[in-house]
C-alpha cells in the first residue's frame, strides 16, 4: 500500500514542502511514483519519516540525521546500539524538559500566586471587602523583592481557616492596642513597645521575615499612606500614630 505526499503530511504533521524538501536532498525519497509522477510512499518509507522526525525533536542537523538512518539501513550501524542511542538520548531530552517544566512551574507560581480560596471563601473571610484590591500596586512598589516573593508563596498555601486565624489574631491585637492608647499608655513605654514587637512577630509569622529595618519603614508607611492610616484609626482614633512611634522605640531599643 501506498500513500500520496498529502496524505503522509498528514499522518506525519508536517508540510509537503517539508517533505519536498527531503527528497530533494536525499533524505527521504519515496519508493515510488505515480504514472503522472507524483510521489507515493510505503511503509518502509513511514518507518524512515518516523525516524527523521524522532532526530529532528531532539534538534539534530538534517546531515547528520541522513548519516546515522543510512548507517542503519546499510548495517553498519548496530540495530540495538541505535536503540540504545535512541533510548539515551530521550532519557537526556525528558530530563532536560523536566528541568524546563519546573522552570515554567516556578514562573507561573510567581505570577499566580494569590490568595486561593473560592469565591465563597472569599466572601466568609473578606465579606465585600476585595483583599488584592492593592495588589498590582503592591507588585509594582515590592515586587522585585523577596520579601514580597517569600509573602506571595505564603498566602497562596492558606486556606479559610489560616485566613480566619490570622484575621483573629490582628483583631485581638487591635483591641489590646486600643486599649492600651485609651489607658494613656506612652509610645516609648514597655506596653506600647511589646505590642508593636507583637505586631512585628505577626508580620513574620503570617507574611514575610519582617527585620526592623523593615518594620520602621512600615510604621513611617503607616502615617504617610492615608489608606494605612485609616485602617489603623478605624480601630481607634490616633492609633497609628502612636503605632508608628511605638515601632520606632522598638526598634531602637531591641537593636541598641
């Protein structure tokens, strides 16, 4: 039995003009021809296409794909050393694509990592409040950086209940701390001071190692960001400028 260019494009997935190409230089010229001259391929034919496409994926040069099939076919070539040849260059080419798909992986972690929990999750734990409503923002001003990296692999591992518990955690936390400005409590002060190394703890627990350095630019970020500086208020008016100073004296104290 015998096929046409076309049809053998067509089990192949190549093109005719591919195939064209290969009878021209001698790499694959069919058995036979039509009365009107048209190309017809046998199986035999198939068998060699098969081949040269095996060695082509593993992206070796026609000329050399040509010496090697022709080795086989005049047998110099051992058929099972050109197995195992196969067999290792497969092994190779599967590890190398493993190391290419975890590559990928890695990739596609860093751009879709988020918070991953259904809508209705999101609903329980958020209510109508949308938590990445800053997040390309946020990706812009940080994202070159590891601590928002180490943040990103964090949130995307916490299912509701992780989310539920960090939520009570800050909630109790807020109620401590407006209760501790209430009292008239200084910012230097060992209270006020404990709690914003508690706040401190919280970011490294739930988010990212959060250094000093770093808690300092958040407690300046506090004040000078008016959406930070609402949140905090909204727990009590003043908060978080007393915040702010008591992460400063913090700072200063457990560094000196």
């Amino acid at each position: 039995m015998s096929y046409s260019v076309g049809q053998v494009a067509g089990f192949a997935g190549v093109t005719v003009r591919t195939l064209h190409h290969y009878d021209d230089i001698g790499l694959l010229a069919p058995s036979e021809r039509s009365h009107a001259g048209h190309r017809r391929y046998n199986d035999a034919d198939l068998d060699r296409l098969q081949q040269i496409l095996f060695y082509r994926e593993l992206g070796f040069p026609l000329e050399e794909v040509a010496a090697l099939l022709d080795d086989q076919a005049t047998g110099r070539a051992d058929p099972r050393a050109h197995l195992r040849r196969q067999h290792e260059l497969l092994t190779a080419r599967i590890e190398k694509l493993q190391k290419m798909a975890a590559a990928v992986e890695h990739a596609m972690e860093a751009r879709t990592m988020g918070i991953n929990l259904t809508p209705e999750e999101r609903f329980e734990v958020f209510g109508d409040q949308n938590p990445e409503q800053y997040a390309q923002e946020a990706e812009q001003r940080w994202g070159g950086t590891e601590p928002y990296a180490e943040s990103q692999r964090r949130v995307a591992r916490y299912t509701k209940d992780d989310w539920k518990r960090l939520q009570a955690e800050a909630a109790a936390w807020g109620e401590r701390y407006a209760a501790l400005v209430d009292a008239g409590e200084p910012p230097s002060g060992d209270a006020a001071t404990d709690l914003a190394e508690e706040h401190r703890q919280h970011i490294c627990t739930w988010f990212y190692a959060c250094s000093y350095e770093l808690h300092t630019g958040l407690a300046e970020m506090y004040v000078a960001d008016d959406r930070f500086k609402a949140h905090y208020d909204a727990v009590r008016p003043g908060l978080a400028e007393h915040l702010k100073e008591a992460i400063l004296a913090n700072a200063a104290r457990r560094t000196a």
